[in-house]
C-alpha cells in the first residue's frame, strides 16, 4: 500500500496536483480522481495518526518551493478563519454595518484584532445614527456606551419605567393652599426649568441629579401666570392674567420690558424666533416683535377666549379656542385659511394642543383629538382620562404618520402617554391635584401641579446622561 502510495504522491506533484482549483479540475484525469477518492479513504479510515503523519512528511517533501507556498495560504487560512482582520478597515466596517448589534457583539468576543474592530466608535456611530440617538454626547461616552443607555432609554419608555423626583413649589407651598403652579418650560441650553404661579411669581430651577433645585423667584406680574416660554438662555416671556406679556432678564433677575398686550387675560404664548404669538380672553391672536415690542399682526374670528396657539411651519399658526375651534391662520397676512370643528360636546373648550409633523393634536373635554392641519380630517381619537384634559404634547416621528408619543395631563391628577404606532397606554400616578402643564423631552416628563408641586419622571438609567 505504501509503495503505490509513494508512487501516487510522486505522480500527484509532477502533475500539478496543488495547482489553481481551475486547473486542478482542468488537467486531473479520472483515473486520479479514483486514485485520489481511494487515498482519502485510506486516510479518514485505515490509517493511524502516526501513519498520516508520515505519509505528509512525504507529501510535503515531494512539494516545489512554488506548491508550498499556496499550501502555507491554504493552512492559514484553515487555522485562523480571520477574514475580518485581513481586510482593508473601511470594508470590515462595512461588513459589521449589516449585523444586528446583538450579532456584533457576539462577533467581537472571537479575538482580539475582532474585538477592536466590533467596538469601536465608527462601528457604534452607524447603529446610533440608526436608532435615531441624538449626536450630541456631553458625557464623551464610547459610542457603544451611548447605543446601549438609548436602547434601555427606549426600552424603559415602552415599559413606562422611570424615577420620579418630587420638588415643592416653595418652602412655604404646603401649608399656602392659594398657591398652585399653572405652567412650566424647560431649556434645553441650560437645563433650567421656569414654572408659573398663580401668585403672579415665576420660579427657576435648575436641573440636578437629584432632581431641581430652585435658584430665583421672579416678581413683577399682579395675577396668574399662565404661560412661560424661554426666548434665549437668559431670556424668560410670560403672560399673565392681569393682561401683559413680560420679558425678563434671568441673570438679573429683573423684568426688562412689560407689554400691555391684551384686554383681558392672556392665556396663552407661544415663540418663534424673535417674534411672539398671544391668544387672549378678547377672542384675538397676536403677533409680537419680541426686541421693539411691537405688534406686528391680529388675527381675528374666534367666537370665544383663546386658550392656545401653536406653529406649523413657517407659514401657519394656528389657535385654539372656547368657541370649539381650531383655526389655521396665515402667518403673514393674518387671513383665516381654516377653521377645524373639533366636537359639538359641551364644554368642548380647546385647552390645548401640540403641532408635529403636520398633525395637531386638541385637548378637549375628556379626550385629545388628532387632525391632519391641511385638510382638518381627523387621525385619531384618544380618551382614557376620567376628567377634564388640561395640556398635551405631541411628538411623531420625522417622516411618519402614525409613529410617536402623545402625553397628557388631566384634572384626574394623572399624566398619560400613547404609543401611537401600537396604542399601547401607560400611566404616571403621584399629583395630588389637578395636572396643569407638562414638558416631554427625550429621555424625561417635567409636570406641574395645582398641588404646587414640580414633578420630574425620568426614564433613562442613573448612568444616562440628559441629552437635551
């Protein structure tokens, strides 16, 4: 056997037996073919380890420099099976682009030259920019890091999982029943949170790990504040039922200018750049030039006090109002191009309503109601609370329809939020009182009360940083 074995071998290497597959395939006669089949078998089935050993001691003898060479390529590639490493770095990234994160981390556990490539940060990038992760990162985490806090952000969002701070409107908010906290905004350049009162104060905070601390009370208004909108960093609007819009200097500490904007309380204000839209208890719409304090432009037709405005792009406004109505104004010309009926169910007043992405959602009764802004056909009906809904804030995802989150607050003293693309519904319980404004951002819910308190749920991890 190993006589016609050796014969076999000298015949295999002068004939070109580890040439190119092509040629193999090419040149390798049938007879070979059997004398190869019958080898292999000898080998996977007679042979000892030691006999194997020998006769590849033989073979390998019998090989030129040239037949060695391509059998190192063959044996290191059977040994490592690393194509990845091998590769030029821009196409094993493109490669590890196409797996799932949870492939990819099951990837770099092979080495270490995989482990290098499945960890960093131009890998990550890609699946953060997928998830839709805002590209700030004021932590400087990896992007690895980054990509799973957002997952458990989006996770614990879908689950309604959150820690809950609570903050008392004032040292003395306990035990003065008078005083209830009618709105808040939040700043995302600073991390400050305004909140307005119906003593006519205005309270700042600011954003801390454990929550808020207050850090200024502001004093000029004579009765109810009902809105607060941030201008610049420093830059605070409100208005008030005493018929003014206010500017203040946050740094100072000081009203810096005093509008008498309307006749009666103003309800409502809403920024946009440097100009400011206000809805009012005398049926109008104003818009206001923030730095001459001007008006610029009336919008007239409502039948009742206005109690909300919004923006829809940069041609419309729109306003809600006692009169059941929701009416979409021109920005420029000041001309009503529609008017939405929302219900014919008393009260029906439109409380308040949020604009995304060419939808309006309305606050009205017991229930929010979604319209389509061009064509004022309604999307959708939510209802759950069991009293009046006081605010609400839409947020649908860029370029869907049906994709997103609608949060309320209620005088049944609950915050709700919808998962549109399922209609899943979760609830968030711990006011005391009647809701009065929310703020939504990505990774928090701040709420106001008639409780008088400031209430921050928020989802993401203790290791999560505010990506404002």
């Amino acid at each position: 056997m190993y006589q016609n074995l050796c014969k076999s071998i000298h015949h295999f290497s002068s004939g070109g037996l580890f040439k190119s597959s092509k040629s193999r395939k090419t040149n390798v006669s049938k007879k070979c073919q059997k004398e190869i089949q019958q080898i292999l078998e000898w080998y996977e089935g007679e042979w000892t380890d030691s006999q194997k050993m020998d006769v590849l001691y033989e073979v390998l003898c019998k090989l030129s420099v040239h037949e060695l060479y391509n059998t190192t390529l063959i044996l290191n590639l059977r040994r490592y099976r690393d194509f990845i490493s091998k590769l030029p770095h821009n196409l094993a990234l493109k490669i590890l682009s196409y797996l799932t994160p949870k492939d990819i981390l099951n990837a770099s556990e092979t080495c270490k030259s995989w482990f290098e490539v499945c960890t960093s940060d131009t890998t990550w990038s890609v699946k953060c920019s997928q998830l839709g992760v805002p590209p700030n990162n004021p932590e400087s985490l990896s992007q690895l890091d980054l990509f799973k806090n957002n997952v458990l952000l989006l996770s614990n969002w879908k689950e309604g999982i959150c820690r809950v701070h609570c903050i008392a409107g004032s040292p003395h908010s306990l035990t003065d029943k008078t005083e209830k906290i009618r709105c808040v905004a939040y700043d995302a350049r600073t991390g400050k949170i305004a909140t307005g009162l119906s003593t006519g104060e205005i309270r700042i905070w600011t954003l801390s790990k454990s929550g808020a601390a207050l850090t200024s009370t502001l004093f000029s208004h004579a009765k109810s504040v009902w809105r607060v909108e941030w201008y610049k960093a420093n830059c605070l609007i409100s208005c008030s039922s005493d018929g003014t819009i206010k500017i203040w200097n946050i740094k100072k500490g000081m009203c810096q200018k005093s509008i008498e904007a309307h006749e009666g309380k103003v309800w409502t204000i809403k920024c946009d750049g440097d100009v400011i839209f206000s809805g009012s208890d005398d049926k109008l719409v104003k818009c206001w030039e923030i730095k001459r304090c001007e008006q610029v432009q009336t919008y007239a037709g409502h039948n009742g006090s206005v109690f909300c405005v919004d923006i829809s792009g940069p041609d419309l406004v729109l306003s809600g109002s006692a009169d059941k109505t929701v009416r979409v104004w021109d920005r420029i010309s000041g001309d009503c191009v529609r008017s939405i009926w929302v219900t014919h169910t008393s009260p029906g007043w439109i409380m308040s309503m949020s604009v995304s992405q060419g939808r309006v959602a309305c606050a009205h009764n017991d229930k929010v109601s979604v319209f389509h802004i061009n064509t004022g056909v309604t999307v959708k009906t939510l209802q759950s609370h069991k009293g009046t809904v006081e605010c609400v804030k839409m947020k649908l995802e860029s370029g869907t329809e049906n994709s997103g989150i609608v949060v309320t607050g209620s005088k049944d003293k609950a915050i709700h939020y919808w998962e549109l693309e399922n209609g899943k519904l979760h609830k968030l319980e711990g006011h005391k009182d009647t809701v009065s404004d929310i703020v939504r951002t990505s990774d928090r819910i701040i709420s106001v009360s008639a409780d008088t308190s400031l209430r921050i749920w928020k989802f993401g991890s203790p290791n999560i940083p505010s990506y404002r």
